[in-house]
C-alpha cells in the first residue's frame, strides 16, 4: 500500500520558513500565498527547484498567490495542513499596537475562512509572544474561541525559543497547534541541545557580542532592516550580520539564495522563522496525523 504524501498550504509563506521545514519531514505544498514582491522573488528561486508545479505559469495564480484577501478558499486544492506565520505588526511591541481594528489585523480571519471551507485535519500558526497580553489578552482570547468554538478544532499553545531547538538565537515566538480530531493528544517537541554556535555562523571567532540577539522583524514596522540587526566582534572586527550568517542563524541551508537587495534579504530574515523550530514541531504534528 502506497504511504499518503502529508500535504500543507502555505500561507503568509515570506521566504518559505514553514516550506522548508515541512519539506524536509517529506510534506508536499499545494498552495502558497505571499504579498510581498521581494519576498515572492526570493521565494520562488529557492522552491521552483523543489516543487516546480507550483510555479507553473498556466496554473500560477491558483497555487502561487499573491492577497490572501483576494483568495477564494474553495478555489485552494485539499490539504491535511495549513501553516502561516500570520503578520506581526499589529500584534508586535515593536509595531503599531493597533490589534484587530487594523486594517491587515483582520487577516487572521482569512485563515479562519480557509479553515472552516476547507476543513484540514490540522493547524500550525506562529506569531509574536507578545500577542498573548495583547488589548489585555483580547486579541489572543478571541483567535482562540474562533479556532474552538466557531470552528471545532482543538487548541495547544506555547512560547518557543530557536534556541531550544539548535540555533544560537532565542527568538521567541507564539506557537499554536490545533486538531480537527480533538481525541488527539499533542505535545510541543523537548528543546535539543544547541547544535550550532556563533563561531559557526561567522566562520570566525566571535570574541564578544555586542549585540543579543537576531531581532524579530516586522511587515512593515521598519524593526527588520540591517541597521537594527546585532553587531559582533569576529576576529578582532566590529561588524553585522550579512545575509549568509543571517540565514544560519534562523537554520536555512547555505545554499538557499536571494535574488534582491542586501537590504531586501535582511528583512526578509527579520520576518523569516527559525526553521528548527518550526520543523521539531511540525516532525510532533505529522505524527500524529499517521
């Protein structure tokens, strides 16, 4: 008997963060949605190699799009996954902290329609930690009844550091995991010891740093550009991240590419996941699914 591929959509994809990670446990994407043209661009370089069906121009529109708001979900093909690191800025502290009552705030309602259309066997959604005590804990409390109540599914959450899963960053971002089968019982993965350090991402020695950490980015909120990223002392040398050592930290491979603008790259990582991260947990989420 021939073993069901996992199939999964990918939704606010930036770069492919969640692309990749799913990839690699073996998962197949249907259908991505970006809106950023740069992002797009670098998106497309890095997975027409993997899934050229995606890109296919008689068929682009329907699995490669561009506003999720413009979508009709019952024009998306079935999946057993959707996945979406939904927009940050209105939830961010470092954004404009506008909530649901911003405009692109509503766009997590796209993915409720999606969900409620489309009826996957489960969900796998990121953000920032601070949407937790957002509007006084509002704004999460109302993701959560329209994820149980409205739609029926169950609901797991929980703040997850990249550096739990390997990568020298902690990065700690909102992670929230839901079942259409709510019999499933579901654990967040154990953290694993740190595989790389810094010394790995610059190819050098870092003698001090300077800087914390890789900051969150944000669409639109200006904290993802290269003047705001970190600065280290590699080799007697004072300086920021490129692109490359940008890439290691949120654990791409260093073949990935970027067809834009330094400045482009470095706000697409300052949007981008950590790939272990999202890996780990969604290595727990297909498990179950089996």
């Amino acid at each position: 008997m021939t073993k069901k591929t996992t199939t999964f959509i990918d939704l606010f994809a930036g770069i492919g963060g969640f692309h990749l990670a799913f990839h690699n446990l073996g998962a197949r994407c249907v259908f991505v949605s970006e809106w950023d043209k740069s992002a797009r661009e670098t998106y497309k370089k890095n997975f027409e190699k993997i899934q050229p069906e995606l890109f296919d121009p008689e068929n682009i529109d329907q699995t490669f799009a561009g506003d999720i708001t413009a979508v009709l979900p019952k024009g998306i093909p079935d999946f057993d996954i959707i996945t979406g690191g939904f927009p940050c800025q209105p939830f961010s502290q470092a954004g404009l902290k506008k909530g649901f009552n911003e405009t692109r705030g509503t766009l997590f309602f796209d993915i409720a329609n999606i969900i409620k259309e489309k009826q996957p066997s489960a969900f796998f959604l990121e953000n920032v930690r601070g949407l937790l005590t957002h509007d006084g804990g509002r704004t999460f409390a109302t993701i959560q009844k329209v994820l149980t109540e409205d739609l029926g599914y169950s609901f797991f959450h929980k703040v997850i550091k990249a550096s739990d899963y390997g990568v020298p960053q902690h990065r700690p971002r909102l992670f929230m995991v839901g079942f259409k089968d709510k019999s499933i019982k579901f654990e967040f993965p154990k953290p694993v010891k740190l595989a790389m350090t810094m010394d790995d991402v610059f190819d050098g020695k870092v003698n001090k740093t300077v800087g914390y950490t890789l900051r969150v980015g944000g669409r639109g909120s200006g904290i993802g550009d290269r003047r705001n990223w970190d600065t280290y002392l590699v080799d007697g040398e004072v300086r920021r991240l490129s692109p490359k050592e940008g890439l290691r930290m949120q654990g791409f491979p260093d073949y990935f590419e970027f067809p834009v603008s330094e400045t482009q790259a470095m706000k697409q990582l300052g949007n981008s996941v950590a790939v272990p991260a999202i890996q780990a947990t969604a290595n727990e989420i297909m498990k179950r699914l089996k």
